[in-house]
C-alpha cells in the first residue's frame, strides 16, 4: 500500500479514535448525570429540558451553516493563506458577536422558550433558570465551530475530534467533586465552562502556530457576503437534528418523558456520531476543493468510498444496537437514581430509533456533497420534509392516540428515512455519474451481510435468553460480547466472500 494512500487511512483513522474517546467520555458523563439526576423526577426532567435548548437553538441558527459555508469559502483561496486567514478573522468576529447577541435574547426571553418546547413541564421555573445559566455557552461554541473550520481547512484535524473529550472530562470532574456541593445548578455553570475549554484548547495552538486573530469587521468583504448567502439554505438544511431534540422532548413532556427521550437519543447520536463524523469531516475540504477545481471525477469517487466506508461500519452496529439495546443500556445507564424501569424505556426507544443510522450515515454525507458544491437547496428541503414528516407523526401518534415514547421515537427515525430519501434522490438526479451499477451492488452487499450478522446474532442471544434488567452489570457485560463478536465474525466472513470494495472503480463519468 503506497504512502498516498496510507496517509488517508491513517488520518480517519486518528481522527476516528478522537472522536471514539470524545464519545466514551461523553457516555460516562451521561452516565453520571442519569445516575445523580434519574429520569422521571422533577429535577431530571428540568434540567434534561433546558439542557438542550441553547445547543439547539445554536444548531438551528449557527451550527451547520457555520463550517458548511465557512469551509467553502476558506478552501477558494487556493493556496493564498493570508487571504484566508483574513477572511476567518472577519468570519470568525462576526461570529461571536451574532452568538452574543442571541445569548443574550435566550436570557431575556428563557420563560417563554421553556413554555414553547416543553409546555408539559412539571417544574417550569427551575428550567428557566438552568438556560439563563447555559446560554453564554453558545458564544464558546460559534468561536470553537469557527476555528474546527480553521484546522480542518489546514489539514489539521486530530485535535477538533479530540476537544469534545476535554470538555467532557471537565464534566466528569464536575460530578466527581461538586455536584454533591453546588448541585444542579454548578452543573449547569460546568456546561458552559466546558464549551470555554474546547474554544480555547483550539485557540491557543492556532495562535502559537501562526493564526493572527485580528478584530476585523468588515461587513462589504465579498467572500463574506459569499458565505452570508449561503447561510439561510444551510440554516434550514441543519435543521432535522436540533428539530429532532426539540419536537421529541416537546411531545416527550406530555408524559414526563423528556430524560429518558434525552437519553435513548444523546445515546443513538453518540454511536452515530461515532461512526459518521470522522469520515465526513475528513472528505469534506477535499469534496470542496475538488468541486472547485472541476474534478468530477475524482469527486465522485471520494463520495462512493467515503459512503462505502460510512455505511460498512453504520450497518453492523445498526443491528447490533437493535438486538442489544436493553443490555447495552442497563450497563450505561442502570445505578443510582435510574432505575430499571428507566432503563427499559430508553432501552426500547433506542432499539427503534437505531434503524435510522444508515439514514443519519446519509443525510451526513450527501448533505456535505451538495454544501461543497455551493448547491444548498437540495439539504433545505430534505430537511424541511423530514421536520414535517417527524412532527406530523408525533402529533398523530402522542396527540392524536395517546401513544408515548416508542411513537417519539418512531417518528424520529421517519423523519430521518425522509430526508435521507429526499438527498439520495436529488443525489441521483443532480450529481452526474455519482451512482455507478458497482457503488450500488456494494452498498447492498453491505446490507445483505449485516441481515447476516442480524440473524446470528439474534440466534447467540437466544441461546444466552436473560432478562438484561435484573441479570447484573456482568452477566450483562458476556451477553454483549459474545452476541456480538458472533455477529461481527459473520459480517467481516461475509464481507469477504462477497467481495466488498472501499475504493469504488469510477467507470465513465
């Protein structure tokens, strides 16, 4: 295997191990807070509710438009550094001062916001008073997303996996020592120190590496206006996932739901996130220089091994959550104030929500094709529809029959199959020469070997039959491993035999 291409696999595959430790240290920390807090009480579902309404609302204005419209722009220089870096300045300024000043909208108006995304909320005013804590953070969080663009755009991409693990570990600090004196609300305060720590873990070796911050604000500065142009279809196409926190924990209210949804759903994002990230992450710069350049077929075919690659790790894991989801929880989350009722809630609304990860593995990926090709249109409406199709199927089934939280839980993976549809189609007809016969027949070997997977896995766990909530953290711990070491044995044996390939032929283009 050649250095070239040896260097790739390399780099995902740190940047993959970043972000596997940022993820376990972001398990632990919802561990620990289920264990502190429970699910249920009036405390648990306070803080659950206001916990994600900064982030959220950050996500819905700031998150996606940030690095999809930064990124772009950042990479057009072509090799002109002081240019870019300028423009990151300008970028970068205005930035914090449109986070600051929706921090300080979420202060003023956090009563009425709580009233809005969670009106089934038994103790309102504690919640009030936890996001009037947390909005500073997304000041943190625009700066940090700013600087992830900065590094990614330079080649630099160990460390923007890796600070989400600092800011976790902070956390875990937290309840190791605090908690038991300053209680939920310090917690809420290490939150927000948290997101200053991943700004300045950023900061500071950009600094040190030749990075000049420089308070420039110039609003006529044409790559800005580029970016503010693409700002509003980004905005709207990042949409889905903040949705998703928002529409499931507001129908989740009605029946004192809110932190066991938070739970099953910080979990499926955290695996996802996992399995996606660091894949789309790396292929992104690349996917925009080439767009750039014209290179279509060097483009397609970094989507088609990027997607192969996705969709190989995303499917067995897909199963593997389905089949053990009540064990996988009962070891996360089964100590202290979280019982074993708890535990089997959030167990089955995992287990339903995990068949959207191919689904979420897409959005990603072709939602990052479309963004380097400056064509935002296409991930606004997937978005849009997958938003309808997720609140409509909500209201019907919580509102409209009085199911609970598997019903939140299946609408968000029907939101999710939408949107994926949606960009997979527009994939098809607007990225010519994308789909090849061979890119297709992969993907569904990947699929026809994780039915496999599925089976013996299903067979394994039959054979060990065990009530995951009552067995103990070790005899949970065996089931786990041998169902699925079984199960992965089988995948990677039919893999082989099936012959999958990660670097797709391109063929005509």
């Amino acid at each position: 295997m050649s250095g070239k291409t040896t260097k790739p696999i390399k780099t995902v595959a740190f940047m993959m191990g970043a972000t596997v430790l940022s993820k376990v240290l972001g398990l632990v920390r919802e561990m620990m807070l289920a264990a502190a807090y429970g699910a249920g009480n009036s405390v648990a579902e306070a803080f659950s509710a206001a916990l994600s309404v900064p982030s959220t609302f950050f996500d819905l204005l700031f998150s996606a438009a940030i690095l999809g419209c930064f990124i772009p722009v950042y990479n057009s220089f072509k090799g002109n550094e002081k240019k870019a870096d300028e423009f990151a300045c300008i970028f970068f300024n205005a930035i914090s001062l449109l986070t600051g000043i929706l921090a300080l909208i979420g202060i003023i108006f956090a009563e009425p916001i709580i009233k809005i995304v969670t009106p089934g909320l038994e103790d309102s005013a504690l919640a009030v008073t936890i996001v009037r804590i947390l909005f500073p953070m997304i000041i943190f969080t625009g700066m940090a997303y700013t600087l992830v663009g900065v590094m990614q755009s330079k080649g630099r991409f160990f460390l923007p996996a890796l600070i989400s693990s600092i800011s976790n570990a902070g956390v875990i600090v937290y309840f190791l020592f605090f908690n038991n004196i300053f209680g939920v609300y310090g917690l809420a305060a290490a939150y927000v120190i948290a997101w200053l720590i991943q700004f300045l873990t950023l900061a500071i070796p950009l600094a040190r590496g030749g990075f000049h911050f420089r308070a420039l604000f110039d609003l006529r500065n044409p790559e800005l206006r580029t970016a503010i142009k693409m700002v509003p279809p980004i905005m709207i196409g990042s949409w889905l996932s903040p949705m998703t926190i928002l529409v499931g924990k507001h129908f989740a209210s009605y029946f004192n739901g809110v932190a066991t949804f938070n739970y099953a759903n910080q979990t499926y994002i955290m695996i996802a996130g996992i399995l996606v990230y660091s894949i789309c992450n790396y292929v992104f710069p690349t996917l925009s220089r080439l767009a750039d350049e014209g290179k279509t077929e060097d483009f397609n075919h970094t989507v088609r091994t990027g997607t192969t690659a996705a969709m190989f790790i995303i499917v067995p894991f897909m199963f593997a959550v389905a089949v053990l989801s009540g064990e996988g929880t009962a070891i996360l989350y089964m100590r202290g104030e979280f019982t074993a009722q708890n535990t089997a809630d959030t167990a089955e609304a995992l287990r339903i929500i995990s068949f959207a990860m191919p689904f979420y593995g897409a959005i990603e990926i072709f939602s990052r094709v479309f963004y380097s090709k400056k064509k935002t249109f296409f991930p606004m409406l997937a978005a849009i529809l997958g938003v309808i199709v997720m609140t409509v199927s909500g209201a019907i089934c919580v509102q409209g029959f009085r199911m609970e939280l598997n019903a939140v839980a299946l609408s968000v993976a029907l939101g999710q199959f939408t949107a994926a549809l949606v960009l997979t189609v527009c994939a098809v007809k607007n990225v010519k020469g994308l789909f090849t016969w061979d890119f297709i027949k992969d993907l569904l070997k990947i699929f026809v070997c994780g039915l496999v997977m599925c089976a013996v896995m299903m067979l394994i766990y039959k054979l060990l039959a065990n009530n995951p909530y009552i067995s103990g953290i070790y005899k949970n711990v065996g089931v786990c491993a041998l169902t699925f070491a079984g199960g992965a044995v089988m995948y990677l044996v039919f893999s082989a035999i099936l012959g999958v390939k990660f670097s797709v032929k391109t063929g005509r283009e």
